[in-house]
C-alpha cells in the first residue's frame, strides 16, 4: 500500500474500547496530525474497538487476570486482519503488555516507552504522572522513570481518589467544565509536589486538558502515540509553522 506520493505504508492496528471516548479521540489525533493533501496519505488503521474488555484499575487491585485473555484475543484478531504493528492508546492496560506482545508476531509499541522516549528531550528529572489507579498501582511509569534516572511525583491517595471520580464522570460522557477544574487542580498538586514536567499517563486526560491549561509543560501519552503511530505507518507528521 502506498501514499499518492508513493510512500509505502503499513497497517497500524489499535486496541480500542478502553475507554471509547480515548480511542475516537487517539484516531481523530492520528488524523489531524497527518501530512495530507488527499484520502491516499492518511494512513490505514485497523481497530478492535472492544469496550467489554473488564475494568483494568479492579483487575490489577484484585489480582484477577480477566482482561489479559480480552487483549490478547484483540490483538490476535488485528494481527490476523492485517496489521503490521499494534498500539493501546490506555495506559493502565499496559500491564498486559507482556501478554499481548507474546501473542503476537508483529510489533506490540509501548506508550509507556514512547512517552519515555519524548522525555528524553526534556531537561526536567522531577515528572509529575498524571495517571489512574491501576497503572499507578502497577507501577508502569514509576519504574520505567526510575530506570531511566527520573523521580517520579504521584499524587496522595485522596487526590488519585479525586482523580478517578473526574475519569469515571468523563467515562461516562460528562463533559463538565468542572472537571477542567478539577484536573487543573490535580496538575497544580503534583507542581507544587516539585515537579518540573507532567505526564499525561491517562488518554481521558487530553479529552479536557492540553499545555495551554497549565504552567508546566504536559506531555500527552495520546499525542505521543499518535505521533509514533504516524511514523511507523509510513505517513508524514505536520510540522508546526
């Protein structure tokens, strides 16, 4: 498959559903943040949009394991389908990340490791994570941040509450300012903590908030992916003017 400028691209296939708002909102971003003058140079993407898969944050809380089964069967079927790598735009379901890669052939891209990647560029070594319970509490970006010689900030246990309440009200469909407010609030907590960067560790997160809403400079795990999932497609990323 080619671009009309005879790029050659490849199939990306997403695990979606998880939440659904997330995943429209990760392909609307791979869209807008695609180089095209025609249909032909936005790149393909095959999705298994599939919001049945169990909550993660009780699966990881109660040592269950009813969801790695669902994502690796998700992506069997996009391997199968087509795709010539995978992506997840949700962070906590990365715990599963061993299984899906495992189950597959082709390349399974870590949002935790593109997110470490865009770190790399970045002079701060305090990183506020701004992220939901089971992938705190499973400690995805603690310990990739540890590894590469960061200190990651989290937040206490009443503000992660105040967290997941805003991420259960945006997971079902409230589109509050309030809840701009709210996360504003929740950055502002982990800034004062001293962090020097923000880790958009959640993909509701850039539903309501981007670096315009904050003093400290957040990087979108979403974006981040998208970005990635553009180059590894073959597609071209607009540049900034």
């Amino acid at each position: 498959m080619t671009t009309s400028s005879g790029t050659e691209q490849r199939v990306a296939g997403v695990l979606g559903g998880l939440g659904p708002d997330a995943t429209v909102d990760f392909m609307a971003r791979v869209i807008t943040a695609t180089d095209a003058t025609s249909d032909q140079d936005h790149i393909p993407m095959l999705v298994d949009h599939n919001p049945r898969v169990p909550n993660r944050h009780a699966a990881i809380g109660g040592g269950e394991d009813d969801v790695g089964p669902e994502l690796v069967a998700m992506a069997q079927r996009l391997e199968a389908a087509g795709a010539d790598f995978l992506v997840m735009p949700c962070n906590t379901a990365h715990a599963w990340a061993g299984d899906i890669g495992s189950a597959v052939s082709i390349p399974f891209i870590s949002i935790i490791d593109v997110v470490l990647d865009a770190l790399g560029k970045q002079s701060a070594r305090q990183v506020g994570v701004m992220a939901a319970e089971g992938c705190l509490r499973a400690g995805l970006y603690q310990g990739a941040l540890e590894a590469a010689g960061y200190e990651p900030l989290t937040w206490s246990d009443s503000e992660l509450d105040t967290f997941m309440a805003l991420v259960y009200r945006i997971k079902a469909g409230e589109r509050d300012e309030e809840i701009r407010g709210g996360l504003c609030k929740l950055a502002a907590d982990l800034e004062f903590a001293g962090a020097e960067i923000l880790v958009a560790g959640c993909t509701e997160i850039p539903l309501f908030l981007d670096d315009s809403d904050l003093s400290l400079t957040l990087l979108s795990s979403t974006d981040l992916l998208a970005e990635r999932t553009i180059e590894l497609a073959g597609g071209s990323a607009r540049t900034e003017d």
